[in-house]
C-alpha cells in the first residue's frame, strides 16, 4: 500500500513549500520512504483594464479639471487586493497622479499598471481624459453714455468717445 502524509510551510504571501512524505509497505511488512517537496510561487503578473475613455467639465473657475477618477479593474491568480498606479503622460514626462492633480483642458494621456503583494506587476493600460470648457465668458458692458456733438470744420456733426469697450474674463484663455 502507498500511503502519504502532507505539511505546508508557509514562506511568505507568495511562496509556500509543501513537504509530502511517502510511505510504501509490501505484503511482508516492508516499507520504504522518501521525501517530495512542491515549492509554490506566485511568478503571474495580474491583468488590468483601464475604464473606457471618457469625459469631464473644468472646475468652475479653473481651466483644469481636479476630482476623482474611476480605478481600473483587475484580476490575480492570487492577490484579491492590488494596487493600482496611474500617470499623467505628458510630451516631456510622466506624472504620478493624485487626488490633487490638475488635468489641463484637452485631450490627456493616462497610463495605469497593477501590482500584487509578490511585485508582479501587470503591463500598462491607457485612456483618454478629455477636459471641456463648459463655462461662458463673463463680460462686462460698459455704461451707456449720452455725448453732446459738435459741427467739426467740414459741417458735420461729430463725438469723440472713450473708455467704451466692454471688458471679458473667461476661466481658459481667450481667442482674440
């Protein structure tokens, strides 16, 4: 009959080595036994997917946009929790990004990565975060003024007005 019995070391979160001793006895009572250890290791990076692209208005007053963003979503063969890292990829850099990030008006670049507990990470996942402008310009009309005209050398009426443009402000850069 061959018979075993097992015990599990637990080494860390990402390996285990789990120790089986083997016993076989003959008909006539004569046993031999040996020794075989699996060694477990958890060697899989996760699998990530980044939310769909999307869209969001500038902070009032502001020509960036700073909130929350939805996470990406992943899976492990053995991390229930892991941990996203997410970047702005800008022409010149990359920036890690926080809940105090400001996310120009535009079209921005976004990068993520998942990493569980044993330091495999997952390859990259990008998106699109497009910030509107949708807030108006504010403007500001002058007062409406009466001016007295006067007959200049050529007999006609004239008036000469000053100050009378209207003033603009807008939360993003203006065109002229």
């Amino acid at each position: 009959s061959i018979t075993n019995s097992a015990h599990i070391s637990i080494l860390s979160p990402c390996q285990s080595i789990l120790s089986r001793l083997w016993t076989v006895t003959d008909n006539c009572g004569n046993t031999a036994t040996c020794v075989q250890q699996i060694e477990i290791i958890d060697l899989s990076p996760p699998t990530i997917m980044c939310p769909p692209n999307l869209s969001v208005g500038t902070n009032p007053g502001q020509c960036f946009y700073t909130g929350t963003l939805p996470d990406p979503t992943a899976t492990d063969n053995c991390d229930p929790n892991l941990e996203f890292t997410c970047s702005l990829l800008t022409p010149t850099m990359s920036i890690l990004i926080t809940p105090q990030t400001q996310f120009p008006k535009g079209v921005n670049n976004i990068t993520c990565f998942a990493k569980d507990d044993c330091g495999n990470q997952s390859a990259n996942c990008n998106y699109i975060l497009t910030v509107v402008d949708n807030q108006p310009p504010v403007l500001i009309c002058p007062q409406s003024v009466s001016v007295q005209g006067s007959l200049n050398p050529l007999g006609q009426c004239k008036a000469v007005v000053n100050n009378i443009a209207p003033t603009a402000t807008d939360n993003c850069p203006m065109l002229n």
